[in-house]
C-alpha cells in the first residue's frame, strides 16, 4: 500500500499572504424580508436587537433596521443621499 503525499512550500515571514476576495452572498443582494426593516424611525424606543441608523448631513430620516448587517447597508444608502450644506465645498 503506498502513501500519497504532497509538497507543500512554506513561505518565509517576509513574504505577505495573499489577498482574499471579498464573498458576495445573494443575501446581500436581496431586499430584507423582515417585516419594517427599513422604516422610518419615530419617537419610542427600537426594538430590541434591532440598529437604529441616522446619518448627520444625510437628506435620509433616521430609520430602524433589524440587524447590523442591513444597518450597514442603511448606512451606505443615507451617504449616497448626503446634502452638502450651504458653503461646503
């Protein structure tokens, strides 16, 4: 019976380790299903386990998201929506 076995080249401290690609899952690509998941903030308290997101300078109201992976993308979307103030340049 013989064994099989691979080489393996070990890479010296100096040498960086490669890049990874960043994964792109299609949860990231599809509207949350969460019923208010993106709603409009109002006075009160946010649910529990819940990311309330504001953004100052942002022409988006605060708004509530049900976790921080869709509060990330909150966050992008409401600096897409920046409103440059009056003398900003």
């Amino acid at each position: 019976m013989t064994t099989k076995t691979t080489a393996r080249r070990r890479r010296s401290s100096a040498e960086p380790l490669p890049l990874r690609q960043p994964r792109l899952d299609a949860a990231l690509q599809e509207p949350c299903r969460r019923e208010g998941c993106g709603k409009e903030a109002h006075a009160g308290r946010t649910p529990e386990g819940w990311v309330r997101v504001t953004v100052g300078g942002s022409g988006e109201p605060p708004r509530i998201y049900c976790s921080g992976l869709c509060g990330t993308k909150g966050i992008a979307l409401a600096e897409l929506r920046f409103t440059p103030t009056a003398g900003a340049r």
